[in-house]
C-alpha cells in the first residue's frame, strides 16, 4: 500500500492508493497493513455520532456502552465511496444478514465523512439501508466541512478511509479495524464466540 497521510485525504488518492491483496482478505480478523492505522487491542472509546436512525429509518441512538457484553460490529462508510459499494456494503450484507439476530452482536453503520460533504449527507443514511436492505441503525458522523477536522470515528478509531470495519469484543476492545473482512470466516468466527 502506497504512503497516506492521515491529514490529507482525497478520493481519488485513496482509491489509488487502497488496493488490496487477496492475503489481506483471507482473514477476518488480521494485522493492518499499516501500524498508525487502526487502534486494534485497544479498548474502544465511545462513540461521538450525534444522528443515528434505527433499522426501520426512525431517530435513534446507539452507544457502545448500550451494548457491554456484546460483539459489536461497526461500518464505516460513505455513500460515495465506490469501495463500500463494491465490497464494503455487500460483505456487511452478508455477515449481518447471517447474525442480525444474535442476542450477543450488535450491528451499525457510521457514514464517516471526510469529504465530498455535499454528497455523503444524512438523508443517505436511510438510502442506503434501503439500497442494501440494511436492517441495522445507521449513523451520520460528519466532520468539519473545511477540513480542520475528520469525524470523531476516524480520529477516535484512526481509520484509514472507507469502507472500514471494526470488531470490538465483548470486553469493548478493538479485535479488528481494518479495510475489508472476509464475510464468511467473520460469520465462522462470531458464530462460536457467540454459540
């Protein structure tokens, strides 16, 4: 993967610089392929998204701490990106889809925007749980418009971009925070953590 910097993103840099490997999808749960990415065995600060919607498009909330005890498994996205639309989405898709139903997961969806803030709005939240048929809140976490500040998820979690998952543990700390998961060994896994 080319050099990023974290202070500066641009799409089109991004997606020139993000491709991935076929070894970085052959597990879930795997090293990133940079060390100042990600906050992977750290315990996960809380979150910061103010507009949340619910599975069926109403306000709503949705904080960590509602879920102590639990898997939690978090999208960060934007409704431009042509990654969470080639991959990020449809894997989400999958493995929610499989676990939506688990008592001892919880699933969200944090449009993290770092750019193109006329586009990636909170009016996409609900799109995309549509487009996708997400039944799974969703998040609005927008950071400053003229770029001295990315949303708190990215600051707080370091991601790298989008799409990017996060894993966290039932004892709240960071087991994954990387570009892409491998939908079925995410599905293995999370099913004999939880049975």
């Amino acid at each position: 993967m080319r050099d990023l910097q974290i202070t500066k993103f641009s799409r089109r840099r991004f997606l020139s610089a993000s491709g991935l490997s076929a070894a970085a999808l052959a597990l879930p749960f795997k090293v990133n392929a940079r060390s100042d990415y990600g906050i992977k065995g750290r315990v996960a600060p809380e979150l910061e998204v103010d507009h949340w919607i619910d599975a069926d498009g109403k306000p709503a909330t949705f904080k960590l701490s509602t879920h102590k005890g639990k898997w939690v498994f978090l999208k960060c996205w934007q409704s431009w990106c042509p990654g969470c639309h080639s991959h990020g989405f449809p894997a989400l898709k999958i493995i929610s889809d499989a676990l939506v139903g688990n008592p001892k997961i919880a699933f969200a969806g944090i449009q993290t925007v770092f750019e193109g803030f006329e586009v990636n709005t909170e009016d996409k939240l609900r799109d995309i749980q549509l487009q996708y048929d997400l039944h799974i809140p969703m998040g609005h976490d927008a950071g400053d418009v003229n770029g001295d500040r990315h949303p708190s998820t990215m600051r707080n979690y370091r991601t790298g971009g989008t799409p990017w998952m996060i894993l966290i543990d039932p004892d709240g700390v960071v087991v994954f925070n990387g570009f892409n998961i491998n939908s079925d060994r995410a599905i293995e896994f999370l099913s004999k953590q939880t049975a």
